[in-house]
C-alpha cells in the first residue's frame, strides 16, 4: 500500500510539473515563468510589431547592400 502510495503521488507530481513546462512552452515563454500569468494585447503586440520591423530592417539593409555592390562594379 506504501509502494501504490508513493507512485501515485510520484505521477501527480510529474503531471503537474510536466503541465507546468508544457504551458509554457506552447506559449513561447520561459520555462519557469508563471503559467497563469495571462499576457495582455499589448504586450503580444509589441513583441509582434518587434519582430516585424526587425525582419524590414534586415531586408532594407541587404538591399541597400545590394545597391551598393551594383554600384561599386
């Protein structure tokens, strides 16, 4: 009864944490952060337009390399 006792409480624990990382690793968060921690729009909106103006500023900057390379020739 001891040994059922101790698994039973063994696999509880391990759903538990197991929930607790896969939360949040399904919303691209660290790992240890709070799980129920809800994040508002504006907080997904800025890492969005970040993300989206990084990418525009990586382009602009290898075209205008490209435009440099064509002239240079």
């Amino acid at each position: 009864m001891k040994l059922l006792k101790s698994i039973l409480l063994s696999l509880l624990i391990g759903l538990a944490i197991g929930l607790w990382l896969g939360v949040n690793i399904g919303r691209d968060v660290p790992l240890y952060s709070n799980p129920f921690d809800a994040h508002t729009i504006n907080q997904q909106l800025k890492k969005a337009t970040g993300e989206t103006l990084e990418k525009g500023g990586q382009a602009l900057e290898k075209t205008g390399q490209a435009l440099q390379d064509k002239l240079t020739k």
